[in-house]
C-alpha cells in the first residue's frame, strides 16, 4: 500500500511542477495596457507597484494608476504660443474633469510682466499642490529660474507667476478629478519666448 502511494507521488509531484511552471508562465505574458506595470503574483520578490497583491486573489494583480502622468504633473507654459496650440490656452467653460482642461485652465491664467521689466527668454519653475477644493496647499515653490538673471527680474517674474494664480483660484474641478489631484505636486515652467530685443535695448 505504502509503495502505491509512493509511486503516485512520484509521479504527482513532477506533474503539478510543470502545471504550476506553465500557470506562472502564462501569468507572466499578461500586460495590461496601457500605462500599467507587468503584473506580479504573490510569488513575486516584491509587491505589484503602485498597489499590493493579496493572496486572496485569484489571479495576479493588475495594478491601476488614476492618470499616465506619472508622480509630477508637469506642464510648460509659453508667454506667446504657437498658432497651432491656441485652443489649449484658452479656459475651459465647464468644470475642470480632466488634466487637459487643468492645463488649459493654468495656461489660460498667465499673465507674464510687462515688457519693460520682462527679459526675453527668460524660464522660472515654480511646484505646488491643489486641494480637493481647488484651492492651492500653501504658496508656489520656486524650484528653477535661467541663470546669470538679475536678483529683481527673478522677483518680477516670481510675482508675476503668484499673481497669475491667485487671479484664477480656486479652480473648479469635478468631484472626480479633486479627489485625484488632491496633494499631488504640480510642476509649471514659464517660458517668456516675446521678441523684447527693443525693450531690452532701452536705457
């Protein structure tokens, strides 16, 4: 009886290796797309990225991200945009749904400094977060500016960016997209392309 048994398992255990070795291969064939990382079982050396599988689940996890923008929410504005991009800096009519009309709402409230105290060329990156309400978590942080800039241009241009955003805020966003924007960084570079050549040239 017992040399039975130890026939079938004999046989069993090779054969349950080999279902196990092509379930897993089969798992590991799956991506789902798009902007979703390969999914990874609980046999895995890590956790699935952004979420943790369980060992409830029936099947490898399928981790879901909210938007493919990854951590930062970047966007760069222009002070004079391309004829072709117009329609992307002018504000939505609607509550705000999408991180497009976000960063068509933040294009549209731009106001750059006059151009005599402006300089051609001139870039500033500014960080900062949004509340579910729409309203900003604290002021803008000033994280990048062109170098070899006077000390008053970055402050004119600083002021200018703090002034653009308070005339637009709070911005209205459906309930769906403050809750996904909620205290995720934003990151904003101006970029002052204007011909100034003749501004600059005065005394």
């Amino acid at each position: 009886m017992l040399r039975r048994v130890a026939i079938c398992l004999a046989f069993a255990v090779p054969a349950f290796a080999l279902a196990s070795a092509a379930s897993a291969q089969q798992r590991q064939q799956i991506n789902p797309a798009p902007f979703a990382h390969t999914p990874c079982s609980v046999l895995d050396e890590g956790p699935c990225i952004p979420s943790y599988c369980s060992v409830f689940n029936h099947g490898p996890c399928l981790p879901e991200m909210d938007y493919p923008y990854g951590e930062n929410l970047q966007l760069t504005i222009l002070t004079v945009p391309p004829q072709d991009q117009a329609e992307k800096y002018r504000k939505p009519d609607h509550d705000l749904n999408t991180i497009g009309d976000l960063f068509a709402a933040l294009r549209a409230c731009w106001a750059p400094p006059p151009p005599d105290d402006a300089r051609a060329g001139m870039q500033m990156s500014v960080r900062f977060s949004f509340k579910r309400s729409g309203e900003m978590i604290g002021a803008p942080r000033l994280t990048f500016s062109t170098r070899g800039i006077p000390a008053d241009t970055r402050t004119t241009y600083l002021n200018a960016i703090n002034a653009s955003l308070d005339a637009c805020l709070p911005l209205k966003f459906t309930g769906g997209l403050g809750g996904a924007l909620a205290g995720r960084p934003i990151m904003i570079r101006y970029v002052d392309n204007r011909e100034l050549a003749k501004s600059a040239g005065k005394p």
